[in-house]
C-alpha cells in the first residue's frame, strides 16, 4: 500500500496485539513474519463492529506504530465454535488444545479488566487479515 491509497490515514481503530508489551511484540513479530494472519476478538455491545477492508494500525508494546493490516474475511461464531483450521491461522500454538487453554486465559483477564462475563458460548469475531504497510 502506498501512502496515496490511504491518505488521510483513517483506521478501524489502532491497536497492539495481547494484553502485555511483551505479548504485544511477541504477537507482532508473528503478523510480520507472516506467521499470524487471523486473530479473534469478543463482540461487546457499543463497540464498532470490524468490516472486510478495513485498515487497522499495530502497535509494538512500546505503542509505536509497526503496521497497518487489512480485513479480509470477517465472520462470527460462538468461541466453542471455532475450530483448529481457524485458530492455527494465529500462529501463537502448536494445536487446539493449547490455543484453547491460553485464549481461555486471555479472555477471561480481558472480561476481568474491561468488566464483561467471558463464557464460552460468547459470540466472537474471527477475523483473517493481510499486512498492507510496515513501518
């Protein structure tokens, strides 16, 4: 992507991965070694929804700016409905089982600190983008 493209540099919204500096630069590391190209996030009443073709900013841990990604599939399942063929596309674990223990962590620290009830019958966005820009 060069900068005529997006101009007025509006994004979907500018964010670091995880919940840490260091989850933050350890998940980064994954989108910009093209290992990472999904990610899933809860759906939470009064937040934007995600579109196909939005642009997002990635910050490292640090909160620079590192890259800008863009949706290319976006669908909502139930957290107990994902599946490996989806989740591996994290690039974060070695098989199912392991990618559910530590997300089922993850989400309930984040439902903890953002003050929702994470269960999993939670609706969620699955979402699989593709690196445009890097800084």
């Amino acid at each position: 992507m060069d900068s005529a493209t997006n101009k007025d540099k509006r994004y979907f919204e500018c964010f670091s991965f995880g919940d840490s500096p260091e989850m933050a630069d350890e998940l980064l590391r994954l989108v910009l070694d093209g290992e990472k190209t999904a990610t899933v996030s809860v759906i939470l009443e009064g937040e934007p929804a995600p579109s196909v073709g939005d642009l997002s900013l990635v910050l490292d841990g640090s909160g620079n700016p590192a890259c800008v990604i863009k949706t290319v599939y976006l669908e909502i399942v139930k957290f107990c409905d994902l599946t490996w063929d989806m989740v591996k596309l994290e690039g974060e674990d070695e098989n199912f089982d392991q990618w559910h223990t530590g997300n089922i962590h993850y989400w309930t620290r984040d439902a903890e600190r953002r003050g929702y009830i994470f269960t999993d019958q939670m609706p969620v966005y699955f979402e699989r983008f593709v690196v445009v820009e890097k800084y």
